[in-house]
C-alpha cells in the first residue's frame, strides 16, 4: 500500500464521522449555565469586596488615617 493511502486509511480507522466531528463546525446546543455561573460569582464577589471595603474607603476620604 502507497504511504499517502496508510494516512488515509489511518485517518478512516475510527470512522470518517469522528474526523468531521472533531474538524467540523459545532451544530449543538450553546449551553450558557458555565459562563452564567461564573458571572454570578464574580458578581457575588464584586459585592462582597465592596461590602468589606467602602468603610474603610469612607474613612480615607474623610481623612482618617
């Protein structure tokens, strides 16, 4: 067998189906809940370093050192 036809067949061994799947354009779902998930941390923790940290901020800008 020529070399290019052992790539090819190399390739064909787990079915030409996985080669589009694993080259081809995603056709699925978008699932959002990670990214939805991660804004909401990074939310919650935007809010609690506010929380934590506006009195001390008061007091600089009040002149209390």
């Amino acid at each position: 067998m020529p070399a290019e036809r052992q790539g090819v067949a190399v390739l064909n061994a787990a079915g030409s189906g996985r080669i589009q799947q694993l080259v081809g354009a995603h056709a699925g779902k978008t699932n959002f809940r990670p990214a939805l998930a991660l804004t909401l941390c990074f939310a919650l923790l935007g809010a609690a370093w506010l929380a934590i940290c506006t009195p001390y901020l008061q007091a600089l800008l009040q002149g209390c050192w």
